[in-house]
C-alpha cells in the first residue's frame, strides 16, 4: 500500500513540474510572478494587461 501511494506521489509531482515547465515556455518565459500574472490572464481569459484586474 506505501509503494502505491509513493508512486502516486511521484507521477502527480511530475505532471505538475511537466505542466508548469509547459506553461512557462508557453507564455514567454516570463521572469516575475507578476507578469506570469499578466501573460496568464491575457492568453486564457482574453483580458489585456490594461483592462484592471
């Protein structure tokens, strides 16, 4: 049962490092959290960086 619940652990631990490196390179690579913040919000939401929120 422990075996089981460690790779579990392991497999969701690389999803999530995969899902952010594909994020990161898929958004320009940006260098803050803030304009992560900014180019997350424009490409998903279509909001433009001016728009407030």
């Amino acid at each position: 049962m422990a075996m089981e619940i460690i790779g579990l652990i392991i497999v969701v631990s690389h999803l999530m490092v995969m899902g952010a490196l594909i994020l990161w390179f898929g958004l320009g690579k940006p260098t803050t959290a803030a304009k992560f913040r900014q180019r997350f919000r424009a490409q998903f939401f279509g909001r433009s960086p001016r728009s407030g929120f």
